[in-house]
C-alpha cells in the first residue's frame, strides 16, 4: 500500500492532484487485489492497475509513471506510449458522443 502511494504522489507531483484521490486509488487497487483471492499477485499487474488508474485521473501523471514503469529505452518507445494515450482518449470521446 505504501508502496504505490509513494508512487503515485512521486508521478502525480505538481500537478493538481489531491492526496485524498491518491489515497481512494490505493483503495480500489487494494479491494480489487482481495477479490482476486490469490495469493500472489505480480508486480506487473499492480503497476498495470496503477497505470489504469492514473490515466483516468491526471494524463501527465500517468506518462511520468509509465516511463518509469515501463523504462523506455528510446524517444520511439515513448511516444508509441503517447500515440496509445491519445488513442485511447479519442476513443473514449467518441463513446461519450454516441451515449
């Protein structure tokens, strides 16, 4: 728990982010982790959750922790990350309009 708090305020620094959403994205990738029910749980897959989560909540945010997270080796890496990003957000846009 500690663990990705500290990740998530180190991604999400000056930017406007409240520590009490930090805290109920925590929340959620913990509850979600206890209804697995596994014992083990990757790291991939909590830093996936984390991903997840930061995406919905602050963009630039999530860049910063995804090129952490993922280490990109060069600028082609990160912006194919950048192209998804956008991809994603346009999609989502597009099935708010048809709503």
């Amino acid at each position: 728990r500690t663990k990705i708090l500290n990740g998530l305020k180190k991604a999400c620094e000056k930017r406007p982010v409240s520590l009490a959403s930090l805290e109920r994205i925590v929340s959620r990738i913990e509850y979600n982790l206890l209804e697995k029910g596994e014992r083990e749980i990757s790291a991939k897959d909590i830093g996936e959750m984390v991903m997840e989560e930061l995406r919905k909540l602050d963009e630039i945010a999530y860049v910063r922790f995804a090129s952490v997270y993922r280490q990109f080796r060069d600028i082609n890496e990160f912006m194919e990350e950048l192209k998804d990003l956008l991809l994603r957000k346009e999609e989502e846009k597009g099935h708010e309009v048809r709503r």
